[in-house]
C-alpha cells in the first residue's frame, strides 16, 4: 500500500447538512440485539477501515493507485440523492464494492470533470 491510502475517509463537500449527523441517527445493533450508538468519529473510523480493507483487495487484483478516499467517494456517490443509510448498509455497499463497479464510477467521473 502507498502512503494514499491513509487519508481520511470525509464526507462530500457537497453534503454538508448530511455530515452534521446527530449521534442518536447512527444506530446498529449488537451481538446481543442491543442497540449501540456511534459518534461522529467512530463512524468515520469504522468507515475508513472498511474502505482501505477494500483497498487492499483491489491492490491485490492490481488496482494499485486506489485510495480509501476514492473507494468512499465511490460507494457514497449514490447517498447524495438519498441521504445516509443505516451502518448496515453503508458497510455492506463497500464490502461488496466490484471492481468493475468501481472502475465504472471512475470512467463517469472522469467524463463529467472530476479531478484525478
């Protein structure tokens, strides 16, 4: 891995009211069926570590210049219309990130200016 992938994993820029999470919006439940509440910095942990999990298998399929911020631009592309699903599916959307998928995001993004 390059020293890229440790960036921090930020919300768009764009989204601005939809980083301004309140505490009680990020729910998930535990081993137990308890409910457990994240904090701001504790989702973008758990969000980072997810993402540059998926870094590393890209970096093994050969994807070498990935980021874990590209991979959260990518899987949080489609929260912009929708807003921020619960944790469950944030987590699901990035383990099951394709490459091809993510390759596809890309070759969009390229097309409509975004800087590389």
């Amino acid at each position: 891995m390059n020293g890229e992938d440790n960036d921090q994993v930020p919300h768009h820029p764009e989204d601005k009211e939809k980083d301004q999470i309140e505490e009680s919006e990020i729910e998930s439940l535990d081993a137990e069926g308890d409910e457990i509440v994240l904090s701001d910095n504790e989702l973008n942990e758990l969000i980072e570590s997810l993402c540059l999990s998926k870094v590393e298998e890209f970096v093994m399929l050969g994807y070498e210049h990935v980021s874990g911020k590209d991979i959260w631009d990518c899987v949080s592309d489609k929260y912009r219309k929708t807003g921020i699903p619960s944790l469950h599916q944030i987590v699901n959307d990035i383990l099951s990130l394709k490459s091809t998928q993510f390759m596809n995001w890309m070759t969009i993004s390229m097309y409509k200016g975004a800087q590389f």
